[in-house]
C-alpha cells in the first residue's frame, strides 16, 4: 500500500476537517480553545476563580456563534470578507462579557442557549417563509447533534473502558486524569467536529408533505399520531377542565402548575413542529391537534400566571419564576401568532421567539439575575423596615427590643442567603454605611462571589445569628378539647356544626344539629370566613389563638404546664359582633404549628361549631 492510498483512507475515515475549516472556522477554532483549555488545566491557574469558569462557558458560546454566523452569512450569500467580519464582531463581544464579569449579570446558560436556538434559525433567516426547508434543515440539523452526542459518549465511552482493561490486566497505573481528558476530548472535538460534518449544505432543500417514506421521519411520525398527539389531547382536557373547577370554586391555582403547564406547552409545540408534514395525512386527531394546539395553551397558561403571580407576590422573584414567567409569555405569544395565522403561519415564529425571550432573560437589571436579584434586594429591604431593623435606609442603632416574628426573620435570613449565593452582597451594603459594627468595613467584597464569612456577619449584625435561610423544623400541635363547656343559645337562636376549615382551602358544612343549609369555610391566615349559600357572609379574627401564651399554646405545645392534672380542655370560644347581633365559635379542635416559643402561632385548620342569634 502505497502512501498515497493510506492518505486516502485517514482523509475518508475522518471528518473532511479542511472543509469544516473553511465551513465553520471561528466554531472550529471555539473547539480547540476549549479542548485546549480544559485539558491544559489552565482553570486551575486563573488567578481569579470566576474567570476561571467564565473562560470556557465563553468559548462554547463562541462555539454556538460561530455555527449561527456561518449559516447566517450562507443563507445570504454574504462574501467571504463580510462573513469574517461578523463572526469575529461577534467574538469579540462574547470576550468582553467574559471580561467584564458578574457586574453585567449575565447568565452564561441563557447566553449559549440563546445561541443554540439561534443555529437552527440562522440558516433560513435570509430567506423567504418556507417551511417546508426550515422544517427539514432543522430536523436533520439536531438528528446530527443527537447522532454525533451518542458518537462521542461511544468514544470515551471506549476509550474509557480499553484504559481499565489496560489497568486490570496488566497492572498499569493509569491515573483518573486520564479518563478527563478522554473525555474532554470526546466532548469539545469529537462530538462538535463530527456534527459540522453533519450540518445540510443544501438549505434549500424541503421536506415532502404528507406520508414520510425516510426511516427517521416516520419513525417521529408514528410517534407523533399514536402516542403524542393522543396523550397530549387528552392531558389538554384534564387542564381545562381544572380551570373550569377553578372557575366555579373561585380558588387560586395549585403552586405547583407551573412545571405542568410549562411541560404541557412545550410538549405541544415541540410535537407540532414534529408533525407538522404529515398534519393532513396523520389522521383525524393529528388533523384535529394541528388546527386547536395554539387555543389550547391560552387557558393553561392564564392558570400559570395567575399561580406564579401569587407566588412572586408572596415570596418575591427568583430566577425559577422568572423563568417560569418568561416561558409563559413564549406560549402565549406563540399561541397567539401560529392561532391567528393558521396554516399560513410561519413555523420560525416558534423558536424565534423563545430565542429573543431567552437573549432578553441572559443579560442586564431586566435579566433573570437582574430582576430576581433586585427584586429580592426590595424585598428584604420591606421586611427589614417592617421589623424595625432599618429606619430612614439605614440599620437600626440600636435594634428593637422586641423581635420580629420567627417567619419573618426566616425569610429576611433566606433572602440575605440568596443575595449571597448571587454573588451581589454590594447591593445592601448601603443599609450599613455609617452604622457601627459595620460588617461592610473590613470584607473584601468580589462581585460574583459568595462570601459566607460576611453573610454570617450581616446576620449578626441584624441580630439573627440563629437564622440561616434553610428550612427550619416546625413544630406542630393540636388542641383536643374533650370537656364539657356551658354555651346559652339565645331564645330563637341557631347551634351550627360541626363545621371544618382549613388554610385557604374551602370546606363543606360536615354535620349540623338541623339541617340549616350549605355553609362555605375558608381560612386565611387569621380571618375565618363563613359563607352560607344565599345567606350571610361572617368573618371572625381568629387573633386571639395565635397568642404566644394562649391556651392555645398553653395545650398544643406545653409553654406552661396546663394539664389540670391530666383533665383535657374545655372548648375555646370566639365572639364577634356582626351586624349589631354577637356571634361565638366554638372550636374543639385546632391543628396549628410554630417555629419556636417566641413566634406567633399559625393555625392550619379548625374544627368549630356556631352560634348564630335569631334572625329577624
């Protein structure tokens, strides 16, 4: 064989490397700086940590960007020198960010996800609607992704394995860094080259519409019409028809909607851009889907705005619900636009829009770090005045004698703690400036960073030492009240019971001494609500239950010793003046829980009977 012949052979053996050069040079160059990188351990010589991290999530993203220019430039058949120009703008930008540190509140993931998305526009951007070349190009783009991911992990994978064989059986002392550089060299070179290698050249090319005779086609087309649409159809009607019930119980939505509506709505638009060729020869319910899978996301996705807008409102924004938030905007401004639109719709509009709102989310104060941080910046600022911990902007000096409740110096800690995680101390050192004991005066403060020496100090210094920001143990009690109590019904006057309520959830009157009707219950926080359908509407202030040394903390949680030598309680009474007539509860059973002897009590449920006057 001669060397000629052996060339041959390496050159088909391997990706046509000079070509993806000439294809994708600054994506390819991205490569082998991040290989470089990685496995020449420089993170582990950076003199700044941060950076150390920020270097090689800017590489991958230069990576993304570098795919996304050369596309772009292609599909506009931009010239060679134009084409260059753009991709090292672009560079050049992704290197300041990487400068410029955590200040910008970048969030790197959102940045390269952004990106990501942005590759499978870019090829079609220069070019007239057509979906049918979109679709295409983007199905055999990600095929190549996911084929050349599963290459690469067989790779290391076996590279990995050849290197344990080598230690086992013959005693080799291979050391575990090795198997990181395997793997590193899977992960930024083989993977990524091998999927250059992939990537259409032909972007005007378009996929057939209707019955797919490609394997990988009808295989997501089988898949579409027998077990996505049916399910996803049947999963709309469950949701709907929660917000039906929602509707007629006039209830908030369940906290934890948010990642079933988001599943559900990106489940529908990831299973409609997937069907979209054969939406006319799947079947009536592939049919039916791709005329009603835009409608179907409008309920679901008030639901989730209404439950994550209570959430924001009573907890404040973190990135988890802005995140949350940002993807329910992406479904509505889809629904909308692909409804409106119809079959004439652009299919772009999908991606595009979730990529813009992913870019807006990954930098500056409107970003997710941006907002979130500030937002809990505001917050704890609220709650700090509220408490008498800071007065006029600056830290009370010196702090009131009488703590704020245990819940509240909970979430004032758990906000201090996640300013910190952030990196953005700085953002409250203000509060402290020229107070005494300034935890601020001696810190080194590096944005971006946490800082857990002068996390613990600002706690100190607001007197909540004993508070980290975790969840904390609570402690439940119950009140069982077994003996008798004397209670006069007034002449003309009603005994109603036994009725049940629980923390902002709706009861049913359970037993009543005649049967005086449907009476609705709800409990929120210390109001006590009793609605009597097509009759009145009573509220009682529980307050007095929630004393620090009540009965009902006396009996529920021992604050002193209330047994009566072993006597069970009597029934503890409530009375209200309500419309010129006094009204009295009688509760005999309460379930409530405290964080510790010093904080309020909150009460869970109730179990409670009424005695109403006569009613003229």
């Amino acid at each position: 064989m001669d060397a000629r012949t052996r060339s041959g052979r390496i050159r088909t053996a391997l990706p046509a490397i000079a070509g993806i050069a000439q294809r994708f040079p600054l994506a390819l160059a991205g490569c082998v700086l991040l290989a470089a990188y990685l496995l020449g351990e420089f993170h582990h010589r950076a003199r700044v940590e941060d950076l150390a991290v920020r270097i090689p999530l800017g590489l991958t993203a230069t990576v993304a960007w570098g795919l996304a220019a050369a596309l772009l430039a292609q599909s506009r058949a931009m010239p060679r020198t134009r084409e260059h120009l753009l991709a090292l703008s672009g560079a050049a930008v992704l290197a300041a960010l990487v400068l410029a540190g955590p200040r910008l509140d970048l969030t790197w993931g959102l940045a390269i996800a952004a990106l990501a998305l942005g590759v499978g526009l870019a090829a079609q951007t220069g070019r007239e609607p057509h979906n049918g070349a979109f679709w295409l190009f983007n199905h055999n783009l990600w095929l190549g992704c996911a084929t050349s991911l599963i290459g690469a992990i067989l790779f290391g994978g076996g590279i990995s394995a050849i290197l344990g064989s080598l230690q086992y059986l013959f005693g080799l002392k291979i050391p575990v860094s090795m198997h990181e550089k395997v793997w590193i060299v899977a992960l930024t070179l083989v993977a990524p080259i091998y999927w250059m290698s992939l990537i259409p050249r032909d972007l005007d090319a378009a996929v057939v519409q209707g019955e797919q005779n490609e394997f990988a086609s009808r295989s997501i087309a089988v898949l579409v019409q027998f077990i996505l649409v049916p399910l996803l159809l049947v999963y709309a009607t469950i949701l709907h028809v929660y917000a039906v019930k929602i509707g007629i119980e006039q209830t908030l939505p369940k906290g934890r909607l948010g990642a079933l509506t988001l599943s559900y709505g990106a489940a529908m638009a990831a299973t409609a851009l997937a069907g979209w060729p054969t939406r006319h020869t799947g079947g009536p319910l592939v049919a039916l889907f791709w005329r009603a899978w835009p409608w179907l996301l409008l309920v679901p996705v008030l639901l989730l705005a209404i439950a994550i807008g209570v959430r924001i409102q009573d907890y404040g924004l973190t990135p988890q619900r802005y995140m949350i938030a940002l993807a329910g905007v992406w479904l509505a401004l889809v629904g909308i636009a692909i409804g409106v639109r119809g079959e004439k719709a652009d299919l772009r509009v999908i991606p595009a829009v979730l990529a813009l709102l992913v870019a807006f989310a990954s930098l500056g104060p409107w970003g997710m770090a941006g907002w979130s941080i500030r937002n809990q910046v505001s917050g704890l600022l609220t709650r700090l005045e509220a408490a008498g911990l800071v007065r006029d902007g600056r830290v009370a000096d010196p702090l009131p004698l009488k703590p704020a409740l245990a819940s509240d110096r909970q979430r004032i800690a758990g906000a201090i703690d996640y300013i910190d995680r952030a990196g953005r101390l700085d953002l409250i050192a203000p509060l402290f400036a020229g107070t005494p004991q300034n935890p601020f005066e001696s810190a080194t403060l590096t944005p971006g960073r946490s800082n857990a020496k002068l996390r613990a100090a600002v706690r100190e210094r607001l007197g909540l030492a004993g508070y980290n920001g975790t969840r904390v143990r609570r402690r439940y009690g119950g009140y069982y009240a077994r003996k008798p109590g004397n209670f006069t019904v007034a002449a003309g006057g009603e005994l109603i019971g036994i009725l049940q309520a629980t923390q902002r959830v709706g009861g049913r009157l359970v037993i009543a001494a005649k049967p005086q009707g449907v009476f609705t219950t709800t409990l929120d926080g210390t109001t006590l609500r009793i609605a009597e359908a097509g009759g009145q509407d009573l509220r009682f202030d529980i307050t007095p239950l929630t004393a620090t040394n009540g009965e009902l903390a006396r009996h529920a949680f021992g604050v002193t010793d209330a047994r009566e030598n072993g006597k069970s309680p009597p029934p503890l009474a409530i009375t209200a003046n309500i419309d010129g007539a006094e009204h009295t509860l009688i509760i005999v059973n309460a379930a409530a829980s405290r964080v510790d002897a010093d904080a309020q009590i909150v009460v869970n449920s109730l179990n409670f009977w009424l005695i109403r006057p006569h009613r003229k």
